[in-house]
C-alpha cells in the first residue's frame, strides 16, 4: 500500500512539474500597438518606445534628409516594423539613410529617389560595430538612382552585416558611382556563418560604369574570401546590369546561386574569390545581338554548376557562356587562384558562341612587362564537365575555346548537335547528334532527341542532383541537360511582377516625340527646359548668336534643316560650352553650325557633380574655331559618343576625353565613336581618350575610327602622336586617310588587345606603330 501511495505521489509531482514548466513556457501574450509618426523626431520616438510586434507607420509623402537608426528587438513572430501609410507613397530624398541594429526588424514600402547617402550605405544592416543587425529585413521597397554627387565616391546601396538577413521583393536600379549595388560583408565573426537571403528582387539597369567596382552584388571582398558565408541568391531577376564584367561576384564560400535570371546583362556570375558555390536552376538570356552578354565564369575550387540554361550568349572570354579562368601559381588572395575539383553538369546552351572556353585570362605573352605574381599559367585541374548539351543553328568550329589547354578537364556524355561542323571531341566526351529544338517560349527553347545510347555519365556525388531546371525530379526518367521533360508549361521568367516590389513597374510607355520650332535664340532654353525626354526642337534655318551656355539634362534632339543649316555663334565666356552635358543629359545634335572665339568650347561636361551619365551624338556638323571642340572632366562618363559627317577645323583642342588619371581603369566612355568626318588644323588633343590602370577583367573603353580625313594637325603634341587612347582595349583605325599631320606617329597600338588597323593611307603623317605589351600601373 505505501508503495502504491509512493507512486501516486510522484506521478502527482511529475504531472505538477510538467505542467508548471508547459505553463512558464508559453510566451507571454504580445500587446500589440500601431502607431503614426509624420517626422523624424516622431519616428525616433517611436523607434525607441517600440515593442515586439508594434507598427511604426510614416505617414505618405517626401521624408528629406532623414538618417533613420531603427534601433530595437523584436522576436519571430513578433517583429518590430516600419512601413509606409502606403507602400511607394512615403518618397525617402536628400541626404539620407535607413539603418539596421537589433533583432527581427522589417521595414517596408520606402522609396530612396532624388537623393544619396550621406554615409558609406544607402541600407545598412548595422549602425555601428557594436549594434549589428540579426533577422532583419527590407522588403518590397525601391532605390532608384540615389547616386553620389561624384563618380569616384564609393558607397553601397544596401550593406549586409550579422546573420540571417533579408532583402526581397525589392526593385533596385541606376547605380552610377563607384561601388556593388549589395555587398555582403564578413569582417567579424558576427558576420560569418551569415546565411542571409537575397530573394524575390528585381535588380533594374545598372548602366556601364567605365571601368570596375560596378557589381550588381558582391559577396565578401578578396581578405575574407576564404570565409564561409552561406549567402543565398535566388529568385531574382537581374535586367540590364551592365555596371561592369561581373554581375555577381561571389568571394566567399558555401554561397547558393539558384532560379535567377539574368536576362540582357553585360556580365558574368563570377566566383571571383572562394570555394564551394552553387549555381543551379538559373537562365542566362540575350535576346539582342550584343556580345557583352555572358553567362558563368569560373575561379577557385569546388563548384556545382548544374541545371542552367543559357540562351544566345555571345560573349567571349571572360563573358562566355561558361569561363574558365587560369590560375596564378600560389596566388596572392586578391588574384587568382587556381580551378580544380568543379562540376559543370546538366546545363543546356542553346546558339552560344563558344560556350566553354577554358584558360581564359592566361598571359603568359605579357611576362615582360608583368611581375611574376601576375602570370596566370595554372589550368583547370579535377574538373569534370558533364551530361550537357549544346544546340547550334549554325555550326561552331570551336565549341570547345582552349586558351590554354583544357587537359585538367574530364568531359563525359555531351552531346551536340553542330550542324555537321566537325570539332574536337576531347576523346568521345562530347558526341555528335542530331536535336531538335521545342519552343517553350521565345527565350527558351530546349533540345529535344537525345539519342537513347548516350547515358548520362554518374560521377562522385552525381546522385545528389535530384531535379532538373523546372524541378522536375531525375530520378525515375534520368536524361542529359537542364531539362529532363521538354513538355512543360511555359514558366514566364520574364514576367516581371513576379520580382521586386508590388507597387512599382519599371515599364515605362514609350511617347511619341513632339516637334517644337524655335524662331529665336532666347527662346532655345525655354524649349529645352520645357520639353520632354526624347522630344525634338527645330531651329530655322538663320544665324543665332549665343552668350550663355545651352543646359542638357534630359534626351534632346536639336537640329534644322540639312539644306539650309542653322548657324550658331557661341560668344560665352572663356572656357564656358555652347552645350552644357549635365547629369542625364543625352544630346543629338544634327544639321547644325557651331562657331566659338577661340577661347570657349563646343561641348563640355560639368566640372563636378556629374552624378549620372550623359550622351552626346553629333551628325552633319561643322565645328570650329574653339579651344575645345569637346571637353570631358573627370568622373563624367557617357555610354556612346558619337560624331558622323561632322567637320572639325581651327580649333586649339579636339576632342579630350583624357582626365581619368588616377589610373584605377576608369575612362570617359564606353563607345567613342567618329565615322566620315574631316580633322584640320587641330592643334592638340585631336582624339585623346585614356584609360589607365591594368585590370585584365575591365575589357573596355571602344575607339572606332573610320572613314575620316585628318590634315595639319597634331603640332603642339609633346608626345607627338596624333591619336592618342592609351589603354583603351578596343580600337579600331580603318580606312582613314592621314595628310601633312606633323608628328611622329598617327597611333601607338596595343598590341596584346583587341587594337587594329587597316586600309589607312598615310602621307607626310608619320607611322602606325604596333607595340605588343603596354606598360601599365597596376591596380592592385
């Protein structure tokens, strides 16, 4: 009996301690508050007073030059949040910022426009060392072209720091200056391990920087790159992110690359430093002609790539379909290291050029004039490509590019369908075959016809690719490339509500120009400045005499009839421009006379504060008598200037686009060029386009100069070389002719890049000299 009474009363303390500890257990009811704030000072307030699960709501319209610190800890399933009244409604401007420290904060709905930070981020995921963000979001928000006033400043428009973060359902778009749109930093063991999410978003153009530092995002930098991060990338498209060669550049390890899209992007996803990346289920689309488009390039050791497909890629070498980069012998940590122990399996390349080109970057031709610590003579080793396919309407000769020999690189079970091209074969790993393509939509088309004998090759830890590039599951009915079954609805992956912000679209409905007629110069800024982007203002045909420069900050066409031309006699100030190219100001200017005082210039940038790019395109022009006929400053950049048809004579300087001396591989413009026009008596600067700074990955600026007549010029040149573009990687000089032109050489080529000439007549003009290797600063 006691022992019965014994058991009784331990069963009754069990059940009471079970109970008791259930009941402590049970989080404590949240008391939830909402809250209006239309200030800083109120928001701050409320930011201070906030408790887990209270709104903070900013109430619609322009918040200017507001430096929000939120500050708080809040818990999982009670965050503490701000949002806007409406989301898009509440405008963020001037000189501002928002700033993550504490634990599950989300903020929502903001729009960054018509400003830029007054610090090193735009969104910050800390606000100091000591007050690190954990479980913190931005969500469905915008940042659109909140640039720094100048070019070279660096900044970053959203800056992750600590664990578990989050930016999604976010459009971002127009970075300009220097520095990755997203960076992921890992100084700090806080910051390591981070696993934070990048998901959901739409990233907008990103227009060519000129030079580097323009990632879309960068994870790490090159002295945490052998961190792990666990970064992952997923479910984003990325439109038009031309910033620079690389889209993503992932420099740290264990990071996740999975369903993106990156459709007309000039780049590559690069594993620039790092181990152990997954690059699986994305597309890589170019629907245009432009062979900057890239796709995957490859550094470091241990990657998956799989289930990718790539549509129409046209790059070459470092933006092939698939690069595969030489390595530098015992590397230093920001360089190279070599490639081994990677798999490139179940992809699907359809009418790329080249797709796989491997030893790309080697330069062994440029030893003399690199240190040894710059050569990249390591190939690939212990990297297995395999069960892919490659479809091409027209056949390639070179399939397979080898910079560098590819024997580190086993290849097994791939097929091609070639059009009967022969090609190596690389000891049957890639075997011929007749396909066919079924269209799934107008950007994905998927090889059909694999022949049954080609079985897909099953190599270390193959077994762990369960899905192909629709998730679909490869383990009943298992075939080569990203798709296993071609019948499949079509996924929309260009549909752009399925990225970003809910409340934002950046498709813009294209206007037809409007036509405005000036009669009187006084009136030509009233018409600029009252116009529209992309409208057109005619001049009648007369002379106009101008003291004060013409303002261009939006995409203007000016011109008058090509039979009777409109004159222009430009009597500003010395060193003022007949056109000021402000930020977003793309002129085209057409049928037009313009005539300076020696002293003052045709067209100029501004000074400083060119915030974003401008344009200029010039056609049936005669232009003299300035001192210079186009002034670009330093930090001023422009994606095209173009000059056709254009007469250029009397003038002390032509056209300079020579101040990006901090050699760190900037330049002025992305494309310069000048077709059929006449140069005489230009004194110096007759083309002076300079980049400077060795970067083997920056692969612009482009000169073409064609069809064009140069006398009796080049005379003050101290160097004595009548065309200058020091550095610039593609230049092309053909069918030109070159008179009387007092100088040593018409151009000093760079040998070792992509400049060349043809078909140029030369008469009392000195030579064109071909100099292999260029001697340049390094940049790092």
């Amino acid at each position: 009996m006691k022992n019965v009474q014994h058991y009784l009363k331990v069963k009754t303390a069990l059940w009471l301690a079970v109970l008791f500890l259930s009941l402590g257990c049970k989080e404590k009811s949240v008391k939830v508050s909402s809250s209006n704030v239309s200030d800083i000072e109120a928001l701050n307030t409320a930011i201070k007073d906030a408790k887990p699960g209270d709104v903070i709501v900013m109430s619609n319209g322009v918040w200017k030059d507001v430096q929000i610190k939120f500050r708080g800890k809040g818990t999982k399933d009670n965050p503490i949040t701000i949002k806007a009244e409406t989301a898009g409604k509440v405008s963020i401007e001037g000189e501002s910022y928002l700033k993550f420290g504490g634990e599950y904060l989300v903020a929502e709905g903001l729009h960054f426009q018509n400003g830029h930070a007054p610090s090193s981020s735009v969104v910050d995921f800390r606000i100091n060392e000591d007050e690190v963000a954990f479980h913190c979001s931005l969500t469905n928000s915008v940042i659109e072209d909140f640039n720094q006033l100048h070019r070279d400043e660096t900044d970053l428009w959203v800056q992750f720091w600590g664990r578990h973060n989050t930016l999604s359902n976010c459009y971002i778009a127009g970075k300009t200056n220097r520095g990755p749109t997203v960076r992921v930093n890992l100084e700090g063991i806080e910051s390591t391990n981070n696993y934070h999410q990048i998901v959901n978003n739409h990233f907008g153009p990103r227009p060519r920087k000129g030079g580097a530092s323009a990632e879309t995002i960068q994870i790490g930098n090159s002295f945490t790159s052998m961190a792990p991060s666990y970064t992952m990338v997923a479910n984003n498209l990325f439109e038009e992110c031309n910033g620079e060669v690389e889209i993503i550049s992932s420099k740290t390890n264990f990071n996740e690359f999975r369903n993106n899209v990156f459709y007309n992007s000039e780049g590559s996803l690069v594993t620039r430093h790092g181990n152990y990346c997954i690059i699986d289920g994305n597309y890589f689309i170019n629907d245009s002609e432009n062979t900057n488009v890239g796709g995957i390039r490859i550094v470091n050791s241990g990657h998956w790539v799989t289930n990718n497909y790539f549509f129409n890629i046209k790059g070459e070498s470092f933006r092939s379909a698939l690069a595969v980069m030489n390595g530098i012998p015992k590397s230093p940590q920001n360089r190279y290291n070599q490639v081994t122990d990677v798999v490139v399996a179940y992809n699907t390349y359809v009418d790329c050029v080249s797709p796989w080109q491997f030893g790309v970057g080697t330069n062994i031709s440029q030893k003399d004039v690199l240190p040894k610590s710059e050569i990249r003579s390591a190939r690939a080793i212990r990297t297995t490509v395999a069960n892919n396919v490659i479809y091409n309407e027209v056949g390639d000769a070179s399939p397979v590019f080898e910079h560098d020999k590819a024997d580190g690189v086993l290849f097994k079970s791939n097929v091609i369908d070639n059009q009967g091209v022969d090609f190596n074969n690389f000891d049957g790993g890639i075997e011929a075959a007749s396909l066919e393509l079924k269209k799934i939509s107008d950007n994905i088309m998927i090889p059909t016809g694999i022949p049954n004998a080609v079985e897909p090759y099953v190599g270390f830890d193959f077994n762990t690719i369960t899905k192909d590039l629709f998730g679909n599951s490869r383990e009943d009915h298992n075939t080569i490339g990203a798709v296993v079954n071609a019948d499949v609805a079509n996924p929309n992956i260009l549909d752009k509500s399925k990225y970003g912000a809910n409340w934002y679209s950046n498709v813009v409905e294209v206007k037809e120009p409007e036509t405005h007629t000036v009669t009187a110069i006084d009136a030509l800024q009233q018409q600029i400045d009252a116009a529209n982007t992309g409208d057109v203002i005619t001049l009648n045909s007369g002379v106009y005499e101008l003291n004060a420069s013409l303002k261009i900050n939006k995409a203007i066409t000016i011109e008058s009839p090509e039979s009777q031309r409109a004159e222009i006699v430009f009597t500003g100030s010395e060193g003022t421009p007949v056109f000021e190219l402000n930020p977003k100001g793309l002129l085209t200017l057409k049928n037009i006379v313009l005539k300076g005082d020696s002293k003052n210039y045709a067209f100029a940038t501004l000074k400083e504060n060119m915030s974003n790019h401008f344009g200029l395109n010039v056609s049936n022009c005669d232009i003299s008598n300035f001192a210079y006929a186009l002034k670009v400053y330093r930090e001023a950049f422009a994606e095209n200037i173009t000059f056709d048809k254009t007469n250029f004579f009397n003038c002390e300087n032509g056209l300079e686009l020579s101040e990006e001396t901090l050699d760190k591989g900037d330049y002025n413009t992305e494309y310069l060029t000048i077709t059929n026009s006449t140069f005489n008596a230009i004194k110096q600067n007759v083309v002076d386009y300079y980049r400077g700074g060795y970067d083997e990955s920056t692969i612009g600026g482009n000169l073409l100069i064609a069809n064009c007549t140069f006398t009796k010029s080049g005379g003050h040149e101290k160097n004595r070389i009548l065309l200058n573009h020091r550095g610039i990687v593609n230049v092309n000089i053909k069918d030109n002719t070159f008179k009387n032109n007092p100088g040593k050489f018409v151009a000093v080529l760079w040998g070792a890049k992509n400049n060349e000439h043809s078909n140029n007549t030369l008469s009392n003009s000195g030579e064109i000299k071909v100099q292999e290797n260029l001697e340049m600063t390094l940049m790092y």
